[in-house]
C-alpha cells in the first residue's frame, strides 16, 4: 500500500486495506478530531441530526435533573473556562454580524485586523478578549443594538449587554 499524509498529524501511514480512501492515519488524538470534524459537519448540514441530538441531550437532562448545577459547583475552572469560551463565540458572532450590516470596515488588511465600530464597540472593548485586534471607536455613528449575549448567566461584576 502506498503511504499518505493525515491530514491532521502530517505523518505518513498507510491506509488500512479495507479503507483505501482513508485519509486519517488511526492515531487516537487524530481519530477523534476526524470523528469531531464529522458530527459537527454533520450538525451544521443536517436538520434531523441536530433535532436527534438536541432531543437526546433534552431527555437526558430530565433524567438527571440537578446534574449540571452539582457539575458547576465542583468544577468552578471548568465554569470559567466556558464562560470565557462563550464570550469569544459570542464577539466572534457580533462581529460577524457587524461586518455583515456594513457597521465596520476593514479599514486596512493587517495582521492586526484594524476595525471602524459604532458606539457598541464600547462593550467590545470592554471585554478585552480580542487581544490581536485594533479597534478604533466612533462615537458619532447612529447604531441598531447588537443582538444579546447568548450566556444567560453573568459573572457578577460583569454588567450584561444592553438589550
Ligand atoms: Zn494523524
């Protein structure tokens, strides 16, 4: 068999005989990022999946009621973690929705990523979770509000977005 490069560890490996399309060598680590890969393709294209999925982990959920409130409580990094994961979905996705209204401009392609905001690019700055990114505010623009933060819970001390 002749070898190939995953796709994932760049190593050569060669495919097993029954799998000659395989294009994932049978590395553990790159297994489960090729099977991760595939259910959220999957997720993303497919209605009824997603639908099987959410109403699987709804009945689990009923099954087990107070299980994720016990998780939280012993796991506070675990929490943290989310929470800070969530925030950049969440600026990631009111950027996006920022570029696409026309809001901000793309004023320079750098490798910083310069971006003109309106006044909701206060709460942005705010949360000083994009690092790598410069953004200049304008304060004079007239601006729709951005949609809210889809984390229904707050960190206290962390105001939630303006509705
Ligand atoms: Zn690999």
């Amino acid at each position: 068999m002749p070898q190939r490069c995953c796709r994932f560890c760049q190593r050569e490996f060669a495919p097993a005989r029954f799998h000659p399309e395989q294009t994932v060598c049978s590395d553990k680590p790159c297994q489960q990022q090729r099977r991760n890969q595939s259910r959220k393709q999957k997720l993303l294209q497919d209605p009824e999946y997603r639908a099987v999925c959410r109403d699987s982990a709804r009945k689990w959920r009923a099954n087990h009621p107070g299980y994720w409130k016990r998780y939280r409580a012993a796991k506070p990094e675990s929490v943290a973690r989310n929470r800070a994961q969530q925030r950049k979905r969440d600026l990631r996705r009111r950027l996006a929705a920022l570029a696409n209204n026309n809001v901000a401009w793309d004023l320079k392609a750098s490798v910083a990523g310069v971006w003109l905001l309106g006044p909701a690019g206060a709460t942005l700055a705010n949360n000083n979770l994009a690092t790598a990114q410069v953004f200049i505010l304008q304060n004079t623009m007239s601006q729709q509000p951005l949609p809210e933060a889809s984390c229904k819970q707050h960190p206290s001390g962390v105001p939630a977005l303006p509705a």
